[in-house]
C-alpha cells in the first residue's frame, strides 16, 4: 500500500468516507439507475465497515501502547523509589541476599 494510500485510509475520518459513499450512490443513482446504486451503497457500506474497523483497531493498539508505558514508567518509579528508601539503612548492606560467594 502507498503511503498516500495509507495516509487516506487512517486519516480520513470514518464518517468522511461514508458521505463520500452516500454521494456516490446518489450519483449512481441519479445517472445509472436503481440496481447500479444499490450495488455502489452495497459496497460502500462493506469499505466503510473495514475502514472504521481498521481504524478502531488502530486506535486501540496506540491506547493499549500507552497504557502499557504508563505501567512501564510506574514500575520504574516504584523501583527507584523502593531503592532509594532502601540505601537509607546502611546496615542492610551486609544483609544475606541467599547468594554464595566464596
């Protein structure tokens, strides 16, 4: 797909495409007959729902994307925060952490 193809198909809204569908069946319609504009709404309708599909699944990978990172970026707070509290009692340095060195 091009990009300008792949621009089109993200970017332009979903409610967009179906005024453009609907002006297109009227055309249909108007120049072609009754069978030719049930055949381009028809169509239009299919296009549309993989269009607004796409575009939902889209979204909800950024959203899940985020949501993802805010729990990465709290988890790092909680560390460093965990860490910190920790170096605060030096007498926990000789702690045993169930490691042998010999």
């Amino acid at each position: 797909m091009s990009a300008l193809a792949e621009a089109l198909a993200y970017q332009v809204p979903w409610w967009l495409l179906a005024l453009l569908g609907l002006a297109a069946t009227l055309a249909a319609g108007w120049v072609l007959g009754l069978r030719a504009a049930l055949a381009v709404g028809i169509a239009g309708l299919v296009f549309i729902a993989g269009r607004r599909g796409a575009q939902q699944g889209w979204t909800d990978r950024e959203a899940k994307g985020e949501r993802d990172a805010q729990r990465a970026i709290d988890a790092a707070r909680d560390a460093r925060a965990d860490a910190e509290w920790g170096s605060r009692d030096a007498g926990r340095l000789r702690d045993d952490d169930g490691w042998r060195r010999d």
